[in-house]
C-alpha cells in the first residue's frame, strides 16, 4: 500500500476507485464497503484509493479536542493494507479545506488528482461546503464528470453507524466481547514500554509500564485485562492494569502489562497488546500483600481463560 500525506501527494497511472470517510476502528462494518472496493479492482485495471482525514473533521470543526478514536493514524494504516487497499490518502483536514465547494471538491479532487473510475458512497453522505451537496448531486456530477457513483444500502451504512457507537461504549464499559465482535479483531493498544515504578518486581509480578504517545486514542475502562501480545515471533500471554494504582496512591493513568513465562527487557520498545477479556474493576487493596493475593487470582483466572480459546 502506499501512503500518501496530502491530496496533493497523489501520483497514480491508473484511473481509480475511490471511497472516503474517517473509517475509525476500521470495523466489520467499514469492511463490507473496503471490500466492494477492493472488488471493484481485482482485475487490474484501476487501483483502489482511500481518502480520509486527519485531524478527525469534528476536531476541527466543532472545536472537540477530546475526541477519542479507535485507532491511532499508524494503526489504521497497518488495518487498511491488511485488508488490500493499494492507496491511502491521509489529508490534513483545516477550515479551507471544509470551505471547498461540492463540485471544486469533485473537479479539482476527484475528477482531477484522482482521476476516479468509480466512487463508492454512502446514500446519506454529504459533502461541500457546508455539507449541502448529497448523494443525487454526486451523481449527477458523475454523469457531468464521466465517472461511476455507486450507493452503499441503508443496511449497511446502519451497520457501520451503529457498531462505530456500540464498540465505543463497550470499550468504556469493559465489554470486550461485543466490541471485539464488532470490530472483527481484538482491540489493541500501541505504546512504547518505558521505566515504571518497578513495584511489581517486589511481588512477583514484574510489568511492562505502556506509554502510548497519541492522547486522542480511546483507552478502555478502567481495570483489570487479559492480553496477548507477539513480541520477537513468539505469542505471549498477560494481564493488564489500567488504572491509577490506588493501592500504591498513584496519581496518573498507568497502563501495565505483566507477561507469563517472559523474561526479556523491553524498554524502549514499541508493543501491540491485544485485549481480549475483561476480569475485573480496580480495587484498593489495604495493603500491598493483598493486591499481591488478588494478582495470584487474576492470574490464575487469566490462565483458565487463555486454556479454552
């Protein structure tokens, strides 16, 4: 796949077939519209593009700097080419680009730096200025412009709204199952391990302490994880704290992972650690003994979990 970081970046010698959107989570529902692209390109004949937008349009239009995504920019890259797409086009989104008007966007875009075969579009998708211009003033540019307009169903534009608001509140209620199942894979965090506390060493449960750099990424609820990361080819197994560790009086966010049958130093390292079930809240514990029993527990409950998948 290739990446490109502007609009103007783009340089392709084959004609296209576009979709755009944010595409966050890059979910079971985003997946059925990546692949009628992908689809739509199996012959060789036209390369598939994917146009979306960074900052996330509502950042900048509405102001909302605390937007929480699914995916970091990386992490949406790594997705996309999994699934096949040939070009990514990732646009800085500002107010000039949302001052374009609908048919600037298709001549001066679509049409012109894109040189689209075909574009494949949701039926409630609008776009120009001031999102006046819909799916009928899209096609009768199509017919202006000479390039196909295909509709994605009410169905499946339904099934892409609702699993994008439905992974988000699970993650924030700790429901891993619903949101794995919606997305398609296994929620996952991407950071660098740095040096913590080293508390854990003390008890038996040595953690590598996950600094992830992107504030905007949506950090699940807080508590106890079971996770699997793959670190130098091997699969590893773990839990995963992410809380304030009231037991220890923490005042920061920390996100510790503590990995069965592993011994290798990983600081500075970059990790992806994939969530798979929720255990448990997080608890203050009346002593550091305690949080040690109830660690034997989670392990323990972790284990048994880890035996039947």
């Amino acid at each position: 796949m290739t990446v490109f970081n502007s609009i103007n970046d783009f340089n392709c010698a084959k004609k296209t077939v576009l979709t755009l959107g944010t595409f966050d989570g890059v979910h079971i529902g985003h997946r059925k519209i990546l692949e009628k692209l992908t689809q739509n390109t199996e012959n060789g004949k036209y390369e598939n593009l994917v146009l979306t937008f960074f900052p996330h349009p509502r950042m900048v239009l509405q102001g909302q700097s605390d937007v929480e995504l699914l995916n970091t920019i990386d992490e949406k890259i790594d997705l996309l080419e999994k699934i096949g797409i040939q070009n990514l086009v990732i646009h800085p989104f500002d107010e000039t680009f949302s001052q374009l008007s609908a048919e600037d966007f298709v001549k001066n875009v679509l049409v012109n730096r894109f040189q689209i075969q075909k574009i494949i579009i949701g039926h409630d998708h609008r776009f120009g200025r001031n999102r006046t211009a819909n799916i009928d003033d899209l096609i009768a540019f199509g017919e202006k412009y000479n390039f196909e307009v295909e509709q994605i169903s009410v169905q499946e534009i339904q099934d892409v709204s609702i699993s994008s608001t439905k992974i988000r509140n699970a993650l924030t209620e700790g429901n891993m199952a619903l949101a794995n199942e919606f997305l398609g894979y296994e929620y996952f965090l991407t950071g660098t391990v740095a040096k913590g506390k080293q508390l854990g060493r003390t008890i038996g449960f040595p953690t590598a302490n996950l600094q992830i750099k992107e504030n905007y990424k949506l950090i699940p609820k807080k508590g106890v994880y079971v996770v699997q990361s793959i670190i130098n080819q091997k699969t590893v197994f773990g839990i995963m704290n992410i809380g304030f560790n009231p037991t220890v009086e923490g005042k920061q966010l920390a996100i510790e992972i503590h990995f069965f049958d592993f011994d290798a130093d990983l600081y500075h390292q970059e990790i992806r650690v994939s969530i798979l079930k929720y255990l448990r809240s997080e608890h203050k514990f009346e002593s550091v003994a305690l949080l040690k029993e109830q660690l034997e527990k989670d392990k323990n409950a972790a284990l048994t979990y880890i035996e039947n998948l």
